[in-house]
C-alpha cells in the first residue's frame, strides 16, 4: 500500500530534465502518458524514449508541446510520424535485439513507465505483453513506476518481477489496446500462397504484422508440427496453434514452447496467453539475437519491405530519407534464420505502390522493385543478407547470386508492365550486359 499512488501523484515525481522510457506498444503506461502533458507548465523539458506508442497522446501530437518534449523512438507509429516533422521527434537506429543495450550504453532512464498485472501471491506481477527491452530498463532505472491493470494477461516466462523491486505502482482498470487483424487482399494471397509452398512440416516460424502475414498463417494450416520463435506473437500464430498445425514438438531450442519478444493482437490472442504454459515471454535481446535464433533447425523467417533495388538491399523502414517506421528485428530474424541448420528468409512485398506524383499532385504507379533505392532511403537489411524475396509474380532466390543474376531473377518478379524499363535502367547501371 506504500507504494500505490494517485496518477497525480506519479506525474509530480517526474522533474524537469528527466529522461523517461515507456514499456513497449501495449505494455506502456497509458495513463500516465495520456496525462504526461499537464507537467508542461513546470517544465523546460523532459525526454522520452517509446516504441510503436498506442495512442494519441497530447504530448506527442499537440503542437504546444513541442517544446517541452523530446521524445525518440526506437520504431515509429503513426502519430510520432506526423510529428517527426515538428523536430522534437527522433529516431533511435537499432537492431531490436540490441535496442535497450545499445541505448543504456548511451543514456540511462531516470524513470521506467510501464505495466503489468496484479501482484500473485508470491508478490511477483507479470510484465505481461513486452519484454523486448522493459525488465533490462526497469533495472537500469532509478525509478520505476508500474500501472497495475488486472485486464493484463498473466504471461510466463523471464518477465516475472517482484512488488520489492517496483518503487511505485498506479492501479489502473483501462482496456488493453488490440490490434486489429488485417483481412488478406488478392495480392497478400497470392504472396501468402508461395511462401507456404516453401514451409515444410515441423519448419519454426517468425511472422511480422499485416496483410501479408496473416496470408501466410492461413495458408499454413494445412502443416503439422510447426514451431514458433519470433520477436512478435500475433493473433495469426494464435489461430494456427489452435488448427493444430502448431505444435513446437520438433523444435531444437525450447521444445515444446512458443517464444516471443512482445505480443499485440486481439483480446481473443490476450485470454489464450494468460497463464499459458506453452508460451514463453522472454528477453528481446536473448530472443532475436541471431546466434540465438540460429539454435532452432528449420527455422523461417518472414518479413516485408517498402521497397527492394536490383542488388538486393531492403529498405524497410523509410520512404526516402523520412523514416516512416522501424528496423525492428527485421536483420536479426533474416541473419538468424539463415544461420540456422536448413533455415530460410523470405521479403515479401507487392510489386508496385500507388504513390502522388509531386508534380501533378495525381496517383501514380510505381514499381517497388527499383534500379536504386532512393536518395536517403535507410538500407534495413544488407543485400549480402536477402535470401528469397517474394512479389506476387513469383519467387527470386537470392542466396548466392551475382549483382548480373540478382537483377535478372529480381527483375523476373516485378510487374510486367515495368520490367522492360528496369532491365534498360539495370543496363545503365552496368548490372546487366
């Protein structure tokens, strides 16, 4: 009882200059962010460091804040995108295996701001749907402040923590934020339907978010005995689990277990990992670091790009020199994968975009396989790391290849209407003969 506070109370323990970390996507503390603003008039400033943040909060998205809040990320969402423009915004470059090492090395937080669940008998709570980084910063900090919210799953694992090493704790009874699951279009299909003609029977997965792998969950369901370790548990691996095509039997590393960094879905994805021994919750820098991924035999890794040039090199993350999301674990899953004995990487992406014309302000179609990447765009995943690569006009096996026969298999899986064009482009370049 000593340590429950007013939210009130939490917020007058922050001083100006203070660097704040926030527990991940929906392990953050959303109250006490969706209040963070009224410490404005004390303040000169205060900076924060977030991962994919939920919510619109008022002191990243209001504008008279700017001043006041320094906030920098490790993977953008929406709204920190369309204040990355005001400049109090920025991001934090990272494998997400290395984020909160790598960030401690530089700056430590004066205060950790997260959640978790309701202490058990023992005393200990349940950092419940993150760990990629949060216990590693709860140690670093001088101070932590938890909302306790009992509508968090009690998730096992190596987040367990105990009420003695929590300074503070503000009981909260908010709805956890979901993920809404991204119905597969035609493309995703088409996408979805190759990659699994590659995923063999007891294969260990990684799947990221979106259309495309939701499309490959539901064209595995006719497998057995697949595996999980992935940075992100998602309401698609769920579904697959209760198909039976999931069964971790014939996994090399934590039989038996689905592992993960962090997990967002639905509340349907929430209740199945409350107290479910089958999965495990553990470090993020333990989980997708590659040498760790590479322990599991079999094990595949799928990811998406924004766009792909004829060399090789992934840009997952920028349009441009605009960052617009995150590396996220993206190099780790795609190194570890193919470290592992029999393992393999897969990029997927649609073969054209519409995008404005600048000068016509009209919509436009335009090839997301390109001779070059754009001026400043960030390159995610090194062209010496790309193995397949997957449009929905096929599959361009990279592992291997020369610049001359990667453009000629990549070029092979664009939109029809633009390889002639990429061809010629690729002749300029010295890349074809």
């Amino acid at each position: 009882m000593a340590k429950t506070l007013l939210l009130e109370q939490a917020l007058e323990l922050i001083q100006d200059g203070d660097h704040i970390v926030a527990g991940m996507a929906a392990s953050e503390g959303r109250a006490f962010f969706e209040s963070l603003h009224t410490i404005a008039p004390r303040i000169t400033s205060v900076s924060i460091d977030n991962c994919l943040p939920l919510a619109p909060y008022p002191f990243i998205v209001d504008e008279a804040y700017t001043s006041k809040f320094a906030i920098n990320s490790w993977f953008f969402s929406g709204d920190l995108r369309k204040a990355y423009q005001r400049g109090n915004v920025q991001f934090i470059p990272n494998h997400l295996h290395f984020a909160g090492v790598k960030r401690a090395y530089h700056k430590t937080p004066d205060v950790f701001v997260g959640n978790a669940t309701p202490p058990d008998k023992h005393g200990f709570v349940s950092l419940s749907l993150s760990n990629v980084y949060e216990k590693f910063m709860i140690e670093k900090a001088k101070t932590v402040i938890l909302e306790i919210n009992p509508k968090l799953p009690r998730t096992l694992g190596d987040l367990e923590l105990h009420i003695d090493d929590i300074d503070y704790v503000v009981e909260v009874n908010y709805d956890i934020p979901e993920l809404p699951e991204t119905i597969p279009n035609e493309k995703d299909e088409a996408i979805g339907k190759l990659i699994a003609s590659y995923i063999q029977n007891g294969d260990c997965l990684q799947l990221g978010i979106g259309g495309i792998p939701n499309a490959v969950a539901l064209a595995l369901t006719d497998k057995k005995d697949l595996g999980v370790h992935t940075e992100m548990l998602t309401t698609g691996f769920m579904k697959l689990y209760q198909s039976g095509a999931i069964s971790n039997k014939k996994k090399t590393l934590h039989k038996g277990k689905m592992v993960a960094a962090f997990a967002l879905g639905n509340r349907a994805l929430y209740d199945f990992i409350d107290d479910n021994p089958a999965v495990m919750i553990l470090d993020g820098n333990y989980v997708n670091d590659p040498m760790i991924i590479a322990q599991n035999d079999h094990q595949v890794s799928i990811n998406t790009t924004i766009e792909i040039d004829l060399t090789g090199q992934c840009c997952s993350e920028s349009i441009g020199p605009v960052q617009f999301s995150g590396t996220g674990g993206q190099t780790d899953t795609a190194v570890g994968a193919q470290r592992a004995k029999g393992g393999r990487s897969f990029i997927a992406l649609y073969s054209t975009a519409m995008v404005k014309n600048p000068l016509t302000g009209e919509r436009e179609e335009i090839s997301k396989i390109v001779p070059m990447l754009k001026q400043g765009a960030a390159v995610t995943l090194s062209r010496n790391d790309v193995d397949y690569v997957v449009t929905e006009y096929g599959v361009a096996h990279l592992r291997g290849l020369s610049v001359r026969e990667r453009s000629e298999a990549l070029i092979q899986i664009a939109h029809p209407k633009f390889q002639a064009s990429l061809r010629q482009e690729a002749m300029q370049l010295g890349y074809l003969g």
